[in-house]
C-alpha cells in the first residue's frame, strides 16, 4: 500500500466549496502514478520505450465532501488478468474515507498492438 499527503489546490474548489468532481481523478492520477514509479520507470519513461500504460476503466465513488486542505491518498495495485492490474485507490479525511477509486489498467505497444502486462512489473504486482 503506497500513500501520500497532498494540499488540494485551492483553484479546484468550486462554487459550492468542494472539490470540483473533474478533480478527483486529477489528484488520483498523481499518486498512482508516483507510486509506478517507485517499480523502476516512471510513465513517462515507459512511454519513450514504446509501451503506453493505459486506463480502461475508472470507478470514482463520493462519499464525503472535500472542502480544501491537507488529504491523504492511497493507492494499491493488484495484478487482474494476463493483460491488466488494478489501481485501488481512497482519499482519507482525517483518517476517513471521503473517496474511493478503482482503475483498471493495462499495457500497449505505443506502435499498435496487443494489450500485455511488462514483465518487469511482475514481481512488483501481484495477484
């Protein structure tokens, strides 16, 4: 379980002072990935090798409003198939669940292709 504390930006607090839906999967992704990284290549550097990681599917539930502040995210990648892993990820107000996500995710050739998991990312994620 990987998990890092962020101050949500106070431009993406809307009207009704929350936090703009559009943003939750914004603050997601930087945590799913800055954890990636942590297995050897950043996204970035996957994508100059010529595999683009991909999102197939993204689940966000709202359970309690985000006003502003200091929240905690925590991400958790868990291999699904040959060809996708994971991402279960929540949001922590204060130690309690305010959101939580679900991404599924797999690897392509960046050229065209047949959807894989990296091999390098098996000891890393598993079932």
């Amino acid at each position: 379980m990987y998990s890092k504390k962020i101050n949500i930006d106070p431009k993406h607090i809307d009207c009704q002072k929350i936090l703009d839906n559009t943003h939750y999967s914004y603050y997601y992704e930087l945590v799913r990935h800055e954890h990636f990284s942590q297995f050897g290549k950043t996204v970035e550097e996957l994508a100059d090798e010529g595999v683009n990681a991909v999102l197939l599917d993204e689940h966000i539930r709202f359970k309690k409003a985000i006003t502003g502040g200091e929240v905690e995210i925590t991400n958790k990648f868990t291999k699904l198939s040959k060809i996708k892993f994971v991402a279960d990820q929540e949001i922590l107000i204060d130690g309690k669940v305010a959101s939580t996500n679900r991404c599924e995710i797999t690897c392509v050739p960046a050229k065209g292709g047949r959807p894989f998991f990296p091999e390098y990312l098996e000891k890393f994620i598993k079932e």
